[in-house]
C-alpha cells in the first residue's frame, strides 16, 4: 500500500496511487465500522488533538470518533475560547503543541494555508480539515469513495458540482481528486458564484442546470456559503432555488441511475428539494457520512505508519551517532 506523506493537507501533492490506497483501506474500515467489535489498535498509544477554528459538528465527531476507534488518545482543543483569542500567534500555538508531544493534529481553520504553516512548525503528522476556500481533502476522499461502492468505479464518470463553487473548499477538492482519477467534471452554477480563472480547472462550466445535468453519473450539491459572502451574490434563496436548486424536474435530465451527493448541512429547500435528499434510491447523503468515519480512520492510519518509520529511523540514527 503506497502512501508516502508526512501530512495531508490536500489532493493537490496526491497522486492516483496514493487515494486508491487511502480508499481501499478505508474500504476494510467500513467493513470494521459495520461489525459489532469497532475497535482496533492501530493508533494506539498515540496522542491525537483536534485544532477547530471555525464551528464544525459533523467533521470534528467524525474525526474524534475516528480517532477513538483506533485506539488514540483524542483530544479536542475548544479554540474559539482559546488563547489564540487573547493575541498568540499561529506559530506560537503550533511551538506550545510541540511541547505536548502530540502525535496527530487535525485542524480546520478560517484562512487559506493556516493549516500548512502549522505543518512546518509541528513535529506530527497534520491533517488538514479544512482551511478558508482552499482544500477540504477528507470531503473529498468521503465523496470519492462513496461514489466507487455506488458506481462500481472512480474513472470516466460524469460527474455535475453544482451550486456555490467560488467559495468552497469541497468543489475545490473535488474537482482535483475527480480530474486526477479521470472522470469528466462539469461545474454548474451562476457565473457570481464561479471563481475567476475557472478555465483552468480542466472542466466544463453550466449556467443552466438542465443543461448541466445531461447524461451525468453524480450530481453533487453544494452549500451556498453565505459565511464567505461579503455581497450580493444572488438576488434571493427563492430564486437561486428556483434556477439552481435540485428539483425532480431537474434531476430528470441525468442517467436514470444517477446518484445525489451533498456534503452537508443541507439547506433544504434552497440547494436540494427534501424529498430527493430523502429518496433512498438516489441520495447517497447518509452513505457519505459512513464513509466520512472510515476514510478518516484509513488516513490516519497510513499517516501514524510513517510517523513511526520515520521516528524509528531517526532514533537509529541517533544511535549510530552515539556510537560513532
């Protein structure tokens, strides 16, 4: 299994070989997740710190139970009260950690490579659990591997991100993940909420929803982040409903077996109509909170085996040095 990272703090550094890894073993945790026995020993003895910055519920008790579930010591840091609030540094933060001798630290943050800095001021593996509208790299693992147990395959899919892609993280990294595996992506949505340079991506762009959802596999919905919005992006939820909110109506345009994705919290209503984020058939939405526990379990797993090689070698080294 290869997997050669000392963090994760994106998909941009993964290559194919390294999510296929994290997805096949993330594969035998749902397998241990589903059984009466959850627990193993691959994290134990090691020390694992929640660092969340912004207000999170589903992620942080995915990643706490995750964690627990492998044998680590959890612990969750409650920084919206925390010194970072009294003036100290993210740098000053990250040499307090080091002092505590922590072995994983996840962290979600509201700016932009907040989470990369700390990784090079911390000596233990980082996982990244969001940072500001760059990377969300677990969401889009979650996706990833709840789309190859549904579809049978993550290769030469189509595959429609619709809604608010300029402010999110989730598009972001789901549009990498999915183009590195070979899948066609189509970006759907109003040309406010697209952000500039979206020729790049290597995707197709939609400003009508029907004629986006053509012949798709997936259809992924997105939260409108009203958090990140400092204008008017739309004219109302009413009418963003109306024009790129998922309706039956809308749905209809895609394959007759495609799936229904939305990383969550859902405004229903606005982004998805209810019954079809209910409809068992198509809605993948509970799957993806499952998968969300074992993807998180496998990347943690792979990362705490490096740690160990590459602190078992440095004590070597060490070793060779005091006798020499």
């Amino acid at each position: 299994m290869s997997f050669a990272h000392r963090h994760l703090l994106g998909i941009e550094p993964l290559s194919q070989s390294d999510i296929t890894s994290i997805l096949d073993l993330a594969d035998k945790y749902v397998a241990l997740n589903r059984s009466q026995n959850k627990h193993s020993e691959a994290l134990a003895g090691l020390t694992q710190i929640n660092m969340f910055f912004e207000n999170s519920t589903r992620t942080q008790a995915s990643f706490e139970l995750a964690g627990k579930r492998l044998g680590a010591d959890v612990m969750n840091m409650a920084m919206a009260a925390s010194s970072i609030k009294k003036g100290e540094t993210l740098v000053d933060t990250a040499l307090t950690l080091n002092a505590m001798h922590p072995d994983l630290l996840v962290v979600r943050h509201p700016h932009s490579g907040a989470v990369d800095l700390l990784a090079q001021k911390v000596n233990c593996a980082v996982l990244n659990a969001g940072d500001g509208s760059h990377e969300h790299p677990t969401q889009a693992l979650l996706d990833a591997l709840t789309i190859r147990r549904a579809k049978g395959r993550l290769h030469r899919l189509s595959i429609a991100i619709c809604g608010d892609i300029a402010h999110s993280r989730v598009a972001r990294s789901n549009i990498m993940l999915l183009g590195k595996m070979e899948n066609r992506v189509r970006l759907i949505g109003p040309p406010t909420l697209m952000p500039s340079q979206i020729d790049e991506f290597g995707v197709e762009v939609f400003d009508d929803m029907r004629e986006g959802l053509e012949g798709v596999d997936v259809v992924m919905m997105l939260r409108l982040q009203k958090e990140r919005m400092d204008g008017g992006f739309i004219p109302s939820e009413r009418e963003y409903y109306h024009r790129f909110g998922l309706t039956a109506e809308k749905l209809a345009h895609a394959k007759p077996d495609a799936i229904v994705m939305h990383p969550g919290p859902m405004n229903r209503g606005v982004e998805i109509d209810g019954d079809i984020a209910d409809d068992v058939t198509r809605s993948v939405i509970q799957e993806q909170v499952e998968m969300g526990v074992a993807v998180r379990m496998a990347a943690m797993d792979l990362l705490a085996r490096n740690l160990r090689e590459s602190r078992a070698a440095a004590s070597q080294d060490a070793a060779k040095d005091a006798y020499v």
